[in-house]
C-alpha cells in the first residue's frame, strides 16, 4: 500500500506550509524571514558561459555531453559535407557545360583543350 505523502503535489505542500505559518509567533516569523534573506545573499548564481580558459582540462564544460548531442552534431557535420560536395560537383558541371558551349560555338579553338 502506498504511502499518503507520495500522493502530494507541489500546491498541496505549498498549502500545508502556508498553513503552518499561520500557527508561528512573530518572533520566530521575523527569524525565518532573516535566516532565508541571509541564505539568498550568500546563494550564487551560475551561469553558463564561453570562455577560453574552458579549453583544456575544462573543455569537457564546452562539448556536449549527451548521445543525442554527440548524434546530432555527427549529422549537422555530415550534411554539411554532403551539401558542400555537391555544390562543388554542381560548380564544375557548371564550368564543363560552359567549356563543352565555347567549343560548340567556336568561340575557342579545340586546339587549345588537346595535349
């Protein structure tokens, strides 16, 4: 049988609690509020950011961590060759389709392309 506490959610401890607040003295109110302030004073506040000194013992912080990170970095790094190949390969049909039309046109002479 399970437990009644594994059944309460954020709200209801958020209700309980506010409940419970309401049964203190002032003093101890005052005391709660001081303690919480001091705690939030002394609480840092990370936040991620690039810099160089990450690179060597710490780069671990800059490449990503997980599987599917890793995946999906390999498959922008692949589409990208891909697409870079076959612009290239687009580019030179371009230029030999260009070179095959000044041959056809005799705008150059054939003598010029046979070793």
């Amino acid at each position: 049988m399970k437990n009644d506490t594994q059944h309460l959610n954020h709200q209801k401890i958020k209700a309980l609690l506010n409940r419970s607040t309401e049964q203190l003295d002032g003093d101890t109110l005052y005391s709660l509020r001081q303690a919480r302030t001091a705690a939030l004073h002394q609480q840092r506040i990370l936040t991620p950011a690039f810099t160089l000194s990450a690179i060597g013992h710490r780069a671990y912080a800059v490449l990503p961590h997980s599987t599917g990170q890793w995946l999906a970095t390999c498959l922008l790094l692949a589409a990208l060759a891909v697409s870079t190949t076959a612009y290239w390969q687009h580019q030179q049909a371009q230029q030999r389709s260009h070179l095959d039309i000044a041959i056809l046109t005799d705008d150059l002479p054939i003598e010029v392309f046979i070793d």
